[in-house]
C-alpha cells in the first residue's frame, strides 16, 4: 500500500486506524458514559473468564469437574469462560470456584486506564 495514507485488510478491504489514531479513538470513546462502561464490564468479564480458566487449568479439571465441585453447572462454567451471558459473575461463585481448584481468590484493584468522570 505504498503511496497511500489509508490501511485496509486484505480480505475485505475494510479501513483500518492508522498508527497512532488508536489512542485517540479509545479516549473519545472512553468520554462517552455509556461506551465507558461497557467497556469496563466487558474488560472485567474477559479478566474473569481468564482467572476461571487459569483456576480450573492450575487444578488440572475439566469444566464439569470444576462445576461438580463447585456446586453449578457446566454450562454456567462454560459460560463464565467465554465471557458471554448478561448476568454478573458473583463473587461467592468466584470464591467457590477458587476453593475447588485449590487456590484463594485474591482481590485487588489498580489505576484506572481513564480518567474518572
């Protein structure tokens, strides 16, 4: 693509952000109340779905072995791992999925990457 300013993929010729576009794109989405939050909650869904996977790998179980111990079912799991379903993932679920991989759930928080409103 040399001589043009715009970037496009291959397969379907859609328009791509140039360098240094993205991080101005993800701040004006970031101002608007309604993109900053779902953005948030999918971030925290995707972060949920890595510590459940990572739990249930460091305990060498299956999905429905992990949910047998932790008293739900194996769709839920499977549904935690992909990180689809509108429901919020309890911590009381998060604790009982720890215990049944063997490990303690450990909370923390860190700066946020936007500023707060």
């Amino acid at each position: 693509m040399k001589g043009t300013s715009e970037f496009t993929t291959p397969a379907n010729k859609t328009k791509l952000a140039k360098p240094g576009e993205v991080a101005a794109m993800k701040k004006a989405f970031l101002a608007d109340p309604v993109s900053r939050s779902a953005y948030f909650e999918a971030t925290a869904r995707f972060k949920v779905a890595r510590l459940v996977k990572s739990m249930q790998t460091h305990a060498g179980l299956t999905q429905k072995e992990l949910a047998t111990c932790a008293g739900v079912s194996p769709a839920s799991i499977a549904k935690i791992e992909r990180a689809a379903g509108s429901e919020v993932t309890s911590v009381g679920l998060l604790v009982s999925l720890a215990a049944a991989s063997g490990v303690e759930l450990v909370l923390d928080y860190a700066k946020s990457e936007a500023p707060a409103f």
